[in-house]
C-alpha cells in the first residue's frame, strides 16, 4: 500500500515536471544541464518553485482584529526587512531545486513539445539477436535447471499410488526418476538498432559558441533517438583540411587553424559505415555541422558525388547543419539547396544562434525517418 507521503511526495514530483515541461524550450537552448548527466538520467535545476510553509507574523505586531485600528490600516501581510539588512543569522538560505529526470521522460516530454512523430525504421535494418526461451519440461537435465514444482509433484503422485504417502506424516522425497528439468532453445529476434555518426568542422573560423551550439543539439538529438532504438551506436568525426575520428569530449574540445575541405569527413564517413555498420543491418544517422566555408567548388562537387551515390542511399536520413559564424561564408548550404531539390532524406538547417536550436531540432527529426 503506498503511503500518504509517498503519494504527496508523486504529487510533488508531477508538479515540478509539469513545470520542467513548460520552461522545455528554455532548457533546451541552454548547455548547463548537459554538464549534469549521468548515465541514465539528468539532474534538472529547477528555480522559482516554493515548497509549501507556513509563515509566521512578528511577535507583537498586531493584525487583524487587534487593536483598534484607524481608516486604511494595511491588513496585509508584515513587511520583511529590506534584502542586505539586519545581522547576520544562523538559518539556511533558499536554495533552486533539482530533480532527476530519466532520458525517457525527458525524450517523451519533447517529442510533446516539437510534436515529433516516432520514428519509422527502415524495414531491412534490423540486427538478428539470440534469445534463450525456457519452455516445455524434460526428463533429463542439468541440475541448475530442475523444475522443484513438477519433481515435487511426480514424487507425490509415485508415492500416493504406491502407498507410501503417510497423510500424518507428509514427507516427499523424490527418487531419480521423479526428477523433472526446465527445457530450453534458442530463437532469433529482431531488433532495429542505430548508429548516429557526427561530423563538425573544427577549422579556425568554428567559435566556441559555436561548438557549444552543437553540442546542446547533438545532446538532444541523441536523446531522442535513443528513445527510438533498443540501441545506439555513435562515432565522431572532426575535419579541417582532413578528417579524423575521436571521441566524444575531443569532438567538442579540438579547435584547428587552416582551411577546410569538407570532402575529407564524407569520405571518412563513408569509410565508416561500410567497415562498421551494413546498411542491411543499421539505421544510420550521419549529422553534419560547419559554417559553411570550404576549400573549393571542386571539393563541393566532390562533397556532392558522395551524398548522390554513397551517403545518401545507405542512411535513414543525412542532417547538415550550418551555423552561422561572422567569419563563414556559408555557401555550403546554398550548393547543398541547388543540388538535391527533391531529395527527402537530406535535411538542411541554418542555425543562427542558441534559439534556433529547437526550430533546427523539429526540422531534423521531424519527418520520423
């Protein structure tokens, strides 16, 4: 039976969520819970929610219906001293609250607010994996898998139709032959897994603030495709003049000097999925993000010949995201427009600054690919 407090304390919880869900769009252009996540769940700071007190008058004030009072005594409330006032005490201050959400509720709660669709895995993309079913009782078997209730009742039955069941004395001991095992096998299921492969460009003219704009996107693009997908895979790849693959905090943290050739990350990418992830077997994500520079209209066609005859036909979908930077061109979304006008699993995006990220997100997974 659940307790009065506990169901006070669900209540408590329901109310804070309900707030967390109405200043969604504020946390999701912000970075600073990202730097609060663990391994299942986010710690959530949650201001300007007052748990319910009692609050008491000063001694000796007066108050309603003390005294005699003249025309127009205030019956309000006794003023608090002026913030910065009186001496120092020994109470504790008002602190914000934090709550733990797990990546489901915090998933479940912007697909809400994006009114995004769940996602349609390509039909052949599924991984095939074992499952050990126990079905069915056998007459030989290890002793880690003997069925006590079906042995119990084969030696009941041999000793009732023997004779030697003593209703005064009910004690069953099973022989050899009483003994009974759970039987097992193997059976194939299938499951949709996924891998998100990242790419950003990490030349001198990609700021922090910039970075920092992609890491809270990527932070909820990754939250909500694991709530997708039973399970998820994600790479990293970095490029200026070439391209590498790091991981996760060398991905956000690395910055170069020099000149870009966005070639460099497709053809890495390419690489990536045929060794790693066959696209019979993996739904693939590859997200892109730049500010637009590169090196040359010959590796721009170069860029596009690999989507058109590589990329493209083996991914769910191919996200580009351009961030505006003062120092980008960002001619290459312009190419992108101009070359793929009907193709539906290519997705482009300008991201101008941190408020843009939500419209960048709902254009991204907004098509339940």
């Amino acid at each position: 039976m659940v307790s009065k407090i506990e169901r006070d304390h669900a209540r408590f919880r329901d109310i804070v969520k309900g707030k967390i869900k109405q200043n969604l769009k504020h946390y999701i252009t912000q970075g600073e819970m990202i730097g609060r996540m663990g391994k299942h769940y986010v710690s959530i700071p949650v201001p300007h929610i007052e748990l319910p007190r009692f609050r008491y008058g000063l001694p000796e004030t007066g108050g309603v219906s003390s005294g005699d009072g003249d025309v127009g005594t205030p019956l309000g409330p006794v003023q608090e001293p002026e913030e910065g006032s009186g001496e120092a005490g020994n109470q504790p201050g008002e602190h914000e609250l934090e709550i733990e959400l797990s990546f489901e509720e915090l998933a479940k709660m912007l697909g809400e607010e994006l009114e995004l669709p769940n996602i349609q895995p390509k039909g052949s993309n599924k991984i095939e994996a074992l499952k050990r079913v126990y079905r069915g009782v056998h007459l030989v078997g290890p002793r880690s898998l003997v069925h006590f209730k079906r042995t119990y009742k084969e030696a009941l039955k041999r000793q009732i139709s023997s004779g030697e069941y003593d209703p005064e004395d009910p004690i069953v001991i099973p022989n050899k032959k009483d003994f009974r095992y759970r039987g097992w096998k193997d059976i194939v299921l299938p499951q949709n897994n996924a891998v998100i492969i990242y790419m950003m460009d990490v030349s001198g003219s990609m700021g922090d603030e910039q970075k920092e704009m992609v890491r809270i996107e990527s932070f909820w693009i990754d939250t909500w495709l694991r709530s997708q997908y039973r399970d998820i895979e994600t790479r990293y790849i970095i490029h200026d003049a070439s391209a590498r693959q790091v991981d996760r905090e060398t991905f956000f943290r690395t910055k170069e000097s020099g000149g870009t050739l966005i070639s460099s990350a497709y053809k890495l990418c390419n690489i990536l999925i045929d060794r790693e992830f066959p696209p019979d077997q993996w739904n693939i994500y590859p997200f892109h993000f730049s500010d637009g520079d590169n090196w040359s209209t010959e590796d721009t066609r170069v860029c596009v010949e690999l989507l058109k005859n590589e990329i493209l036909p083996k991914s769910n979908m191919f996200c580009y995201g351009q961030v505006v930077s003062r120092y980008g061109s960002g001619q290459f979304i312009k190419d992108l427009r101009e070359n793929f006008r009907e193709e539906e699993n290519l997705i482009l995006s300008t991201i101008e600054n941190k408020e843009a990220i939500i419209g960048s997100i709902k254009e991204f997974l907004g098509k339940g690919k």
